[in-house]
C-alpha cells in the first residue's frame, strides 16, 4: 500500500463519492417479495450490476484513476484480476484514453476476458490464480515502468469501494444489517467502514466461500492467512488472502463473517434469474445465499444482500437453467 491502512477514513470515502458522482449514478436498492418468501424476512438487495460494466468494481478502479489524474498521470496502468477488477480498470483507462494491461489467469473467465479486450486493453493470460497474476503483473510493472493498481490493497480502491456503504446510508431505506461478499476484503472494508461510521448500529457481515475462506481465517488468526489454494466457482471471491489493509478494516468494523459452500450459490441464483430476472454471477449471489442458507433471522429483520455483480459465466448460466 501507498499508505497505512489506519488512513483509510470516511473523509477518504466522501471524497471518493464526490470525486465519482461526475460519472457514475447511484444503483437500485430495491426490495424482493420472492427473496423474502425465501429467507422469512423483508429483504434489500443492492444491485451492483447496473452499474456501466455491471460490476461494483468500477468504484474503486475508476477512484484510484481519477486519483492519478490529479497527479497529472499520463502513463499506462495495470493491474491483475479474476476478471472483474480488471475490467473497471480497462474502462476507467479507456475513458481517459490511458493505456491498460490486464493480467488475468490462464483459465479465467473467458467471458470477463473478452469484454476486458473489447475495452482496448490488453490481456495476458498466465499462471494459475489471482496471485500468480499479480506476481505477473507487478514484474510487467516494473520492466515497463507502468502504474500497478491493486484489486483490493491500495487505499484509493479501498475508499472507491466503500461509496457503495456510503450510498447506501443514504438511499433512505432503513435495514439492520449489510451482507458483503469476499474476496481481497476491499469491498467489505470500504463499505463496513462507511456503514459503521454513518451507522454504527447496523450490523455487517462479510460473506465467503469455503474454498477462499481466507478472511474468516485471518480474523480468527489475528493475522493475514493466505491460503495455498482457492477452490470456487465463484472466481470474484478467489484471492488467496486478504491485505493487511482490508484485514485491519474487517477487524475495526465487520462483526462477523459467514462461510457457505458453491452449492449454496445456485439456488441463489436460479432465484434471481427466474424470479427478479436478474442475471447475477455466483460471487454477486453469496449474500442472498447466505441469506436462503441461515433465514432472516440470523441477520437481523430487514437485511440488505449486496449483489455485487453480473458477469455470469455461460456454462454456469446453462447449469442454473436446467435445474429443476
């Protein structure tokens, strides 16, 4: 990080806000009827996939841009991603005519991965996860003397990520309860920072998959866990650990994590699909999972599941529409 995590602050955050409102809009925060019936309680979800790329990413990607624009950056970025990240990095550059490499793993979303190209950035498909792309992508940073952004350890990405909380605190809906998925931790650690701060009595509970259960170990740990391996389908929540960063921010204002398993994420899925019309990828439907796994009642009376994106890869579309 550029700076210590202690500096990532709600001033960060509101300014972020500011900075971004000239080119974003506010996503829907809209109640479900067919998620209530599912869970036992009133549930919101936040629709993170209207947003230009139809991910929450572009928050912190397009945060830490306008950042360097300040600075009078003209240079080239990169960066390296499941998919995602690298796809609001590829936008954020092409809307201020930046050039961008994005590292992506060999087996990545193929999908992800051909929306990232019609973008104009440049893919390089290497290595076996999330990690060995960073690794990739900080040594191309370095040999080419561009300018590395970090999916979720870099504090501008962080205050992007949590305009999503802000926002929400905002939309004049009242809710006991924030669920967030997990990956790196920046989404959960920008928006459980908001939210506490504006909040301080709504719960916020991060979510995370059995196979990339990094977080849940490193607060367990009091220290970061990185794993050796990452098993998911869902490939937005796959880092191995989180930062330093996200981690300390988890620590000062998450109250809880919950781990659930792939399978829990199709009946998810098949509900937003068939009974919203929503095309969510797996990583976006963890908190509603979470939600149909545990009921309401775990949660608190009126929660809100951040559906965080919609990117869903074909064959797991197929999947989700031929289930019974």
């Amino acid at each position: 990080m550029q700076r210590g995590a202690q500096t990532v602050q709600l001033d960060d955050v509101v300014a972020a806000q500011q900075r971004l409102a000239q080119y974003l809009t506010e996503t829907p925060l809209q109640s479900s009827t067919a998620a209530a019936e599912a869970v036992g309680g009133d549930v919101l979800l936040k629709l993170e996939m209207f947003q230009p790329i139809r991910v929450f990413k572009i928050r912190g990607a397009l945060n830490r841009v306008l950042r360097l624009r300040e600075g009078s950056h003209l240079g080239g970025v990169i960066t390296a991603s499941a998919g995602n990240h690298g796809l609001a990095v590829a936008y954020s550059a092409q809307r201020f005519g930046l050039p961008a490499t994005i590292c992506v793993p060999k087996h990545g979303n193929q999908a992800k991965v051909r929306a990232i190209t019609r973008l104009g950035a440049r893919v390089i498909a290497e290595g076996e996860d999330f990690q060995a792309a960073v690794e990739n992508a900080q040594r191309i940073a370095a040999e080419q003397n561009l300018t590395f952004i970090h999916a979720y350890d870099d504090p501008d990405v962080i205050a992007g990520q949590g305009t999503l909380g802000l926002e929400l605190t905002q939309q004049r809906e009242t809710f006991d309860a924030v669920l967030v998925p997990i990956g790196g931790g920046g989404l959960l650690g920008g928006t459980a920072l908001a939210v506490k701060e504006r909040m301080p009595t709504v719960k916020v509970y991060g979510i995370a998959m059995s196979g990339a259960d990094s977080m849940a170990r490193s607060l367990a740990a009091g220290r970061v866990v990185e794993l050796p391996s990452v098993h998911t389908i869902a490939d937005g929540l796959s880092p191995r650990g989180p930062s330093a960063a996200t981690l300390e921010l988890a620590q000062r204002y998450v109250d809880d994590v919950i781990v659930i398993d792939d399978e829990d994420l199709y009946a998810a899925l098949r509900l937003l699909l068939f009974e919203e019309h929503l095309v969510v990828e797996p990583s976006g439907a963890a908190t509603l999972a979470a939600l149909m796994r545990h009921g309401a009642g775990r949660f608190g009376r009126r929660p809100v599941a951040v559906l965080s994106g919609g990117f869903c890869a074909d064959e797991v579309l197929r999947q989700v529409a031929q289930m019974e």
